[in-house]
C-alpha cells in the first residue's frame, strides 16, 4: 500500500490502519464499475427489441432482469469474500464474470444461452459492489463519505451516458445485440487490467483488522428498517423504470435509439445527482437531503402518466425524476455505511441484498402491473411506496 499523497481524499485522522484513499485510486474503483452498470442498464430499453430477436413474448425477457437481479442478491457472498480474501481479488473476480458472462450473451444462440450469460452479470455486480463500497468506506471518514461514494455512484449515470446510449445506437444501426455485448465484454476485460495491476492489494491487513460479525448491532431497529428503506424505494424504483420501454413505445412509438437518448438524459440527471450528494450531501445533512429527494421523486413519477404523451413535457419530468431518485438513493448509501459501523462490510453487503430484492420484487410484478391496470396506476402505486418508506428515515441514524 503506498503511502499517503497531496491527493488524498481522507485525513490522516481517519479511523483505520488502512492507507488513505487517493483520488488514482477512486478513479479505478469507479471506472471499474462503468461496464457493469452499463450491462444492467442496457436490458430495460432493449427489451422490446430482444422479443423479435429471441423469439420470446414481453413476460419472457423481463425475466431477463428478474434472474439479473436474484443474482445480485448473493452480495453478502461478495461482502463476505471482501473480508477474508480482499477487496481487489474480490472485485477483480467479479469483473472476470461479467467478461464471460457478456461473451455468453454475444454468442447466444438461445434464449436460454442469453439467459444465462445475464444470470452471470449479476453474479458479477454482487461481488464487485459491495467489495468496492467496502474499499472505499474503510478509506474515508463519515465526514467525508459522502464525497467518495459519491463520486463513485456517478458510475451509475456514466454507464448510461458512456455505454448505454451508444450502444443502444450501435443496436439500432446493426440490428442486432451481438456487437453491444462484444463491446461491454472487452470493457470488462481492461477493468479487470486496470483493478489488478493499478490498485493496491489491501489483503495483507485483513488479519490485523479482522473480527468477529456484530450480528447484535444488525439486529438493531436502526439497520433492519434501513434495509427495509433501500428494499422499498428501489421496489418502487423498477416498478416503473421496467415498463416505460414498451409503455414510451406504446405511447410515442419511440425506436430503439430514441429509448437510448431517454437512458442518456437519465444518466445527466443522474450525474447531477450522484454530484449533489458529492458535493453538498456531508454540508446539507444526508438525512434530510435523502428525504427531500424521495418526495420529490415520488411527484414526478405521479406525472408522469399525464406528461408522457408529448415530448415537450415529458423530457423535463424525466430529468427531474431521475436526478431526485439518484440524489436520494446516492445520499442514502453514507448512511447505511454507519448505522452499524462495527459491521460496516457486512451492512453493505445486506443493504445490496435488500436492493436486489425489492427489484427482484418489482420484475415479478411490474410488467403484469402495468400491462393490466396501466401506467396510472403503476405511477399512483409507486408513489405511494415511495412516501411509505420514508417513515424508515425516522429511526435510521447515523452511529458514527
């Protein structure tokens, strides 16, 4: 681990024997996380076009993003290997996944094939997440986490930005997805490069800093209503970021690179608000800023029923609604981190659990939801759980 530089992010008073986080190495731990996101992105606007391609009806792709998502689940897998193995074996194990798992998509001569190639994105996304949340977190201070987390969730919104909407334009010129994948393969291979060769090895203080799991302070109010929070709010997060794909083609007949500008203007409200916690989280308070982002989130997903037959309206309450929703689920991320800080790896690990279980929730859900009672109510409905949650806040607090 070299030693401390003018860069560093975190002050030499931060409580751990672990070297300071530098912004070199924030850099790799972010970029590392771009093809990721960009593969779990990609499958909700190319769902319409994946059921002329696989030859399979609506129902069967959104399967897709349901064994995506159970994948995910088996974080704790990844928090639990970042403890004893290291953070960087972890994370590069992840990365290697995912390169053989988007192979297996490009190839796919079947929808059981693809099926499985995606099964093996969200393997990966449940090791490297909370490995580099937990990378991060051991190297940065409460007072200054909101800035490292932060900028490592603007990943979320580059991976749209940077991988989403071009290849999304690359589907519609080709008219295939095989290129696309090949594109997101090769990009997981030199995250896997880069994590390995440039970001150093933390292994060798697993023994002086391990200790037992505190199951006790996880079994306090505080951290399980905290993962009933992220499990809420992203319940109600994919209960309508699944169905506006096809609910956009229906309404507006949208094509496959018009889907890919919407993800595009997504990521820049998404970029401003991975931003805002970065930039004003730690000064306005994560709390009340995670709160104010929800609420806001929840009224413009209520208009979106009434704003998405004309472009005009719908581009700005698209904007907003994703820049609320980025801000709030960013700024909740520092929180989780210190509710329970004497088992900060395994919370992350659950709290990422908790989030692919609400959305696994929402894929069994979402498309039967709306194509039944429509997008009126799986706005109304939505809202709802969003306000809902929200109550969780009043007992969640920081313990750090």
């Amino acid at each position: 681990m070299p030693d401390e530089t003018p860069c560093s992010i975190a002050s030499s008073a931060a409580p751990t024997p672990i070297a300071d986080l530098t912004m070199a190495h924030l850099a790799i731990v972010t970029g590392g996380r771009l093809a990721l996101v960009a593969a779990f992105r990609i499958i909700y606007p190319l769902q319409p076009f994946l059921t002329g391609e696989l030859n399979v009806d609506l129902r069967a792709v959104s399967a897709l993003i349901t064994v995506q998502l159970a994948a995910s689940m088996l974080s704790p897998i990844g928090g639990a290997l970042a403890d004893t193995r290291g953070e960087r074996a972890t994370m590069s194990g992840g990365l290697a996944i995912f390169a053989l798992g988007t192979a297996l998509c490009a190839l796919s001569p079947s929808f059981t094939t693809f099926l499985i190639g995606y099964t093996l994105v969200g393997l990966a996304i449940a090791l490297y997440q909370p490995a580099a949340q937990a990378y991060l977190s051991a190297r940065t201070p409460y007072a200054r986490r909101g800035w490292a987390l932060g900028v490592f969730e603007t990943s979320w919104a580059l991976g749209a930005l940077l991988g989403v909407a071009p290849l999304m334009q690359i589907v519609q010129m080709t008219q295939q997805s095989m290129s696309a994948f090949w594109v997101l393969s090769a990009a997981g291979l030199a995250s896997l490069a880069l994590v390995w060769t440039l970001l150093p090895d933390g292994s060798r203080n697993l023994r002086a800093t391990a200790h037992r799991i505190d199951w006790r302070a996880l079994r306090a109010p505080g951290p399980l209503l905290a993962l009933l929070f992220v499990a809420s709010t992203l319940c109600a997060y994919d209960l309508i970021q699944i169905v506006q794909a096809p609910w956009l083609r229906e309404t507006l007949a949208v094509n496959e690179a018009q889907l890919g500008q919407l993800v595009a203007l997504a990521g820049i409200g998404e970029l401003i608000g991975a931003m805002g916690v970065a930039l004003l989280g730690d000064r306005l308070g994560i709390r009340r800023t995670t709160a104010a982002g929800f609420l806001l989130a929840a009224m413009c997903v209520a208009a979106l029923p009434f704003v998405g037959r004309e472009w005009t309206w719908l581009l700005p309450v698209y904007l907003l609604l994703y820049l609320s929703f980025e801000y709030a689920i960013v700024a909740a991320f520092p929180l989780i981190s210190a509710v329970a800080p004497t088992a900060r790896g395994t919370m992350l690990a659950l709290s990422a659990a908790a989030i692919g279980a609400g959305r696994v929730a929402a894929s069994l859900v979402a498309t039967s939801l709306w194509l039944t009672l429509g997008i009126g109510w799986t706005a109304m409905i939505t809202a709802t759980i969003l306000c809902g949650s929200l109550l969780c806040l009043l007992v969640v607090k920081p313990r750090e």
